[in-house]
C-alpha cells in the first residue's frame, strides 16, 4: 500500500486475532478496556508458556533414513 494507507491483516478463519487486533485499536481511548485485554494477554502468556513446558516434558524418538 501508498505511504498513509496502513493495513492489518488476519488470516483466514482468523477471527479471534481480528477482533484482538480491533480491540487493541479501540484500547487506545479507553483506559479500561486497555486493562482488559492486557490481562488477557497475560494470561495468553502463562497458558502458552505452561503449555511450552508440558510439551517439552514429551519424550520420542524420530526414525531417520
């Protein structure tokens, strides 16, 4: 796009990461919803980093030719 035409894009059947990126845009005037999504990031965080730690734990072994 032209310089002055920013653009955001969401994959396909994306809709949780559009309504997370419209949000973020309609954050930025209003304090408490601010608050809102980034306790929801937060706790985004702590599921994937739990999730992470739990999958690492995962032993197996890879066939190779």
């Amino acid at each position: 796009m032209p310089p002055g035409i920013p653009v955001a894009t969401v994959g396909i059947n994306g809709s949780l990461n559009a309504a997370i990126l419209a949000l973020q845009m309609i954050a930025t005037g209003d304090e408490a919803l601010r608050q809102k999504l980034a306790t929801y990031k937060e706790d985004l965080k702590s599921k994937i980093t739990q999730a992470n730690e739990e999958l690492a734990g995962i032993k197996f072994k890879f066939k190779t030719n």
